[in-house]
C-alpha cells in the first residue's frame, strides 16, 4: 500500500455530458479543464488566463457579466501590454489588437458563464498584491517591480462574503448554476513553505463555510488527495510542486466518480479506447490489417455522433484511409 485512500461521497447532483461548464482559477483548473475538453465536455477554461486568488477570481466573475473588464487598468511594461486582471499569458505588442483580443475573450466568458450548468472555482492562495499606483489588487503582477505593490493577506470573511456577493450577480442571470469549489494542490513556495500552508488553511476554512451555506455548491477534495492520499514525491514534477500527469489522472478518475453519472462514465470509458487508437502511429500505414483498424475506428466514432460531436475525428481518421 503506497496511499491512503479515503471515500468521497457521490455528489447528488452529476454532470451530465452536454452540461456547459465554466471553469475559472489556478492552474489545477487548467489541468481539470483540459481533461474535461479531452473528453467532450463543453467546457470554456480560464479565457482570461490564470488566476491565482480569490479576490481577482470573483472581481472578473463580476465585471464580465456587467461592465466588462476595467479599461483603467491597462499597462505597458517594455514593449508588451497587459491587463490588471488577467493573467501575463494574455498579452500583445499592439495595443489595439490586444485589446480587442480582451474585449473578443470577456464576450466568450460572458456566453459561457450565462449558459453554464457548472461554475468550477479553484482556488491558489489567500496572498494579493496590491498595486501602489491605483491602490488596487491586481491578479497578476507582469513582473512590475516587487516594491510597486503591497502584499496583502485575504481573510475567510472577505471570501465567504465576496463569494456570496458574486454568486449573487451571477445567480441574477444564470439562478440554476451549481458551483464546485476546489483548493488547487499546488504549492505556493514563493511565499514560503509555513506561509502556504496558513495560506491553504484558511481557503479549506472558507470553503467549507460557503458549502455548509450555499446548498448549490459542493467542495471537491483535490488538495486532500493530493496531499494526503498521494503523500510522495513520486506524484510531482521534476519541479516538486506541481503534480505530475498520473497525479492528474488519478484526480480526474476521482472527479469522476464523484460527479458524473454511470451513462457519463460509461462514455468516458470507450471514449477513452478511442483516444488511444487515434494517437496510434503504425510502422507500416499502408498495410491491410491497419487500413482495417482505421475503418473500424471510424465506425466507432459514428455511433458517437449522436452524444458529442466528432467531426474532427472522423476526418482525422479518414485522411489516413487509402483509396
């Protein structure tokens, strides 16, 4: 026995294939987000990019479904432009096109929060930094010198009641979303090793507050798993911080337990039989046997149509098929 395994009780309500999901934080969301688009979920990741902390998580979940993203809080740093409240990965050199790369990824955000089923939150780190300039928190510092922002401390009031503040909003336009909190398992150790643990501490205490109070949300366990049930180093990157793809795997399978139902499962399954025969590369493509195997995958790939769309797929495959 190499874990410690422990039961997550089902969730009482499951995702249902063609549920749209919306899915905005850390990067665990990115890691979690990519898995559920692996397997044809329609599901919109982090638009804006990364986000670290709580604050700037409900700020945006807030302007895109009003006013926007604040048109205040553009900066230049060098030769590149960047926004306040996204993350460095969203960018550009030209200022106008940057901005309508904004404005086109705050209307995508804002058609997936109105028309999502599932709103996914995950959480990094309590710690913000606020800018000197406009004495407000930003998500992301673009590598502006560390002395222009103060360091600030997120309290478990201030996240219970922003996060009661901008399920409100968000509840006004879309009342029959459901909400699933997770605290990213990764390890914040610019702050230091203590720092982060008191910074996990009190978003597990937040959490858990907002859960016993909103019956429409549930708190999946990603940091316990990983911390306490896959308790080795084995389960990271070279980097020792971030989880390694078995990590992820064993996450996502345990996510799916949880949340999807036996026909959701049951689809994951054989879709997952047909991702491993797509990324097949024979030795020898032009044989009988493998020009058969790409005709069966193509039939496999029709009795699908009908659950998710596979297009793509199917071209795929039949660009390989020799006439």
């Amino acid at each position: 026995m190499f874990t410690l395994p422990f039961d997550i009780p089902p969730n009482s309500v499951k995702i249902r294939l063609k549920d749209p999901i919306f899915s905005i934080g850390s990067c665990f969301s990115d890691h979690m987000g990519s898995k559920l688009r692996e397997h044809k979920f329609d599901v919109v990741t982090n638009p804006l990019g990364i986000i670290y902390n709580p604050y700037s998580i409900f700020k945006n979940l807030k302007l895109l479904l009003s006013e926007g993203l604040d048109p205040n809080n553009f900066i230049k740093n060098g030769d590149v432009y960047f926004h306040w409240d996204t993350h460095s990965a969203i960018s550009g050199t030209n200022f106008n096109h940057f901005k309508e790369l904004l404005e086109e990824k705050s209307r995508i955000s804002k058609r997936s929060l109105v028309a999502a089923e599932w709103l996914i939150i995950t959480f990094g780190t309590v710690y913000a930094y606020r800018y000197k300039g406009n004495d407000k928190i930003v998500a992301n510092c673009h590598k502006v010198p560390q002395k222009e922002f103060e360091k600030q401390t997120l309290t478990r009031e201030e996240i219970v009641e922003d996060y009661h503040e901008t399920m409100e909003v968000v509840r006004t336009i879309n009342p029959n979303i459901k909400v699933i909190l997770t605290v990213s398992p990764v390890r914040h150790i610019r702050d230091g090793l203590v720092e982060n643990n008191i910074s996990k501490a009190i978003l597990l205490q937040a959490v858990n507050e907002i859960v016993k109070s909103d019956n429409a949300c549930s708190y999946f366990p990603s940091y316990e798993i990983m911390i306490d049930e896959l308790r080795d180093y084995r389960f990271y990157k070279s980097d020792m911080i971030h989880p390694s793809q078995q990590a992820i795997r064993y996450i996502w399978n345990k996510f799916s337990q949880v949340y999807f139902d036996q026909e959701t499962i049951k689809f994951i399954s054989n879709w997952s039989k047909i991702l491993k025969s797509l990324s097949h590369r024979p030795f020898h493509p032009n044989t009988a046997e493998h020009q058969k195997f790409l005709t069966s995958t193509i039939g496999k790939l029709e009795e699908l149509e009908d659950k998710v769309d596979v297009t793509e797929e199917i071209n795929h495959v039949k660009r390989q098929i020799i006439e």
